[in-house]
C-alpha cells in the first residue's frame, strides 16, 4: 500500500488504448495510489507539459483536462505506449515536421526528469533492448535456444544461409510494425521463403532483411516477463496456429477462428533464463515469443518491451496487471 506523498502513477498511452491501461489503474487504486492516464497524442494540442530548470532547482507540470499534476507528486511511470503528436490538419506541412521533432523532444524531456522515479521500461533501456540482433546474443548465452540468424542486405548471404540451412527458411523485419492487441494487420509479417522468391531478392537494396531458420511448431508461447527488484514472474498463453498455412509461419496471419489462447506452461529453467535476460536488457516488463518444437524444444524468438498482454490477463485470467501495478509501486 501507498502511505507517502509521492502517490501518482503515470500511465503513459494514447488516446485509442483502453483495457490494459484501465486493469492497471484498478490494479494501483486498490493499493492506495491514484493513477493518471496520460494519452502522449494529445500532447501539444491538448496536454500541456512544462519542465523547468535553474539555480532554483527543477519542476515538472502536466496540465489537461482532468486537472494539474506537479511532478514532485509522481511516484512512478508505466511508459506503455509513446505516440506521435496529432496535430491540426490545418497546420503547414513545412512546420509538420518541425513540430512533431519538437513535441518529441519535449515529452521525453518531461519524462526524463522523472528518471529518478520508478519507471516501467526505463526509458533508454525500452529503446536499447528493441536491438533483436542483441537479444539473441545475451539470449543465447544465457542458454537459450535461439534459431539460426542472420541480418543482411546481401543476396549471395542470402542464398549461402539457405543453402546451409538444409531446410525451409523465413523472414521478417528487425523493427514491430504493429502492437495490436488483435494482431491487427502489419505490413510485413514473418514469411516463408519461397524457391521463387530466392531468384528476386533485389528489394534488399531498399532495406535489409531478417532471415531465420523455420522452427517446426506444436504451439507458441507468449511469455509476459515482469522482473521486479527481489523477485520476478512469468506468465504464459499458449496458441496453436498450425490449422492455418499462414498461422503455422506467423500465428497473426490466421484467422480469430483459428486460433485461441489457452494456459501455457513454461518449464522453471526457461522462465529463470527469461527473466534473466529481461534483467540483462534492464527491463522490467517483456513480452517474449518462444517456439515450444515438437521435441518439446523452447525456442527463444524474441522479447518486446512494450508487447501485448491484453488477450492473457482478458482470456485467461492471468493477473499481469496487477504484477505491473506491484512492480510500479515497489
């Protein structure tokens, strides 16, 4: 329970997200403290954010509509989503851009003036660990198993990686394209390799690519990691998209009807290793993919510091919330 001053959590969002924001605020308000959405799209048009410095010290204030937050106040910051700003539709595109940078600046200024505060990710580290190539270093070596991997924008790596693969190969992009709950639409989702496709990879001068060995699948795990200070949980959905051609290479790409969530179990010794790597990254929330084979392999794919969870804690009772609102007030 919350007995200081310091009492308000932040919870960082936009203006469209509402579920797993709303669970987290029930999740604070039930042991004692108040929660403050703050939606960073409004911000500059209607959030107003002031940070001052000088021989008087520092001061933090956040101003909208629900009332005036003073910075001092402030216990902790759940950093679940970093928007762009919206603004005026009338606004000269010659300033656009300006604005945007400006407005950035800003907001993560503000909020860099709470780094001494509780912050879920920290906000360097949530930008370090998106490095995939990273994440499968410090993963491999904590024992994980890892497919194998490269990033290029060669075509002669490309064709020497398949022809030592032996078998069937996927790619996708090193950066998300979508963080929807609903696995809504992305524009490039994990793929398969085709023959065809090996004879046109001229678009890797437009960008590099992922290329990956394809892991045979008996299901998915989604693993949402909180590695709190002194301790640190695991929870884990389990989902079989192999009814689905598109679902068995990227479970998004099948149907709702196709797919469902159920409990997952997640052997102790992968889950120490997982927390242990969100710990090496200095996160203290991930959502993890892992590959659970045929053999019953768990193989690692990748963590995101801002990944869904929604769908676990709504369909399967799992309580990621409230192991979010412990960690913010620990």
């Amino acid at each position: 329970m919350v007995t200081d001053d310091r009492d308000i959590v932040l919870l960082v969002t936009h203006s469209g997200d509402f579920y797993t924001v709303d669970r987290v605020a029930e999740e604070l308000v039930r042991r004692g403290a108040r929660a403050r959405r703050v939606d960073s799209d409004r911000f500059p048009a209607s959030l107003s954010l002031t940070s001052a410095v000088g021989a008087g010290g520092s001061r933090r204030t956040l101003r909208d509509d629900r009332g005036v937050v003073d910075g001092d106040a402030v216990r902790s910051v759940w950093l679940r989503r970093i928007w762009s700003a919206a603004l005026d539709d009338e606004l000269d595109p010659l300033l656009r851009d300006g604005c945007l940078r400006e407005s950035r600046a800003a907001l993560l200024g503000f909020l860099e003036g709470l780094g001494d505060r509780r912050m879920i990710n920290p906000l360097d580290a949530g930008e370090r660990a998106e490095n995939k190539l990273r994440q499968l270093r410090l993963a491999r070596g904590l024992g994980l198993a890892v497919p194998r991997t490269i990033v290029t924008n060669d075509p002669a790596e490309v064709l020497a990686f398949h022809d030592a693969l032996g078998g069937p190969m996927i790619t996708k992009m090193l950066t998300p394209l979508t963080q929807s709950m609903g696995g809504a639409s992305a524009f490039v989702r994990t793929s398969l390799v085709r023959p065809e496709d090996l004879g046109d990879l001229e678009g890797l001068r437009h960008s590099p690519m992922v290329f990956q060995e394809r892991i045979p699948k008996a299901y998915e795990l989604r693993v949402v990691v909180v590695a709190a200070p002194g301790g640190g949980r695991c929870f884990a959905g389990a989902i079989d998209a192999t009814r689905s051609d598109a679902g068995q290479v990227d479970w998004r790409g099948a149907s709702p009807a196709q797919v469902g969530w159920r409990p997952g179990a997640l052997p102790d010794e992968v889950a120490d290793k997982l927390l242990a790597l969100a710990r090496a990254l200095d996160l203290v929330y991930g959502a993890a993919d892992v590959i659970v084979a045929p053999d019953g392999r768990h193989v690692f794919l990748e963590i995101n510091p801002a990944g869904e969870w929604g769908m676990l804690e709504r369909d399967l009772g799992l309580p990621i919330a409230a192991a979010l609102a412990d960690a913010l007030l620990t």
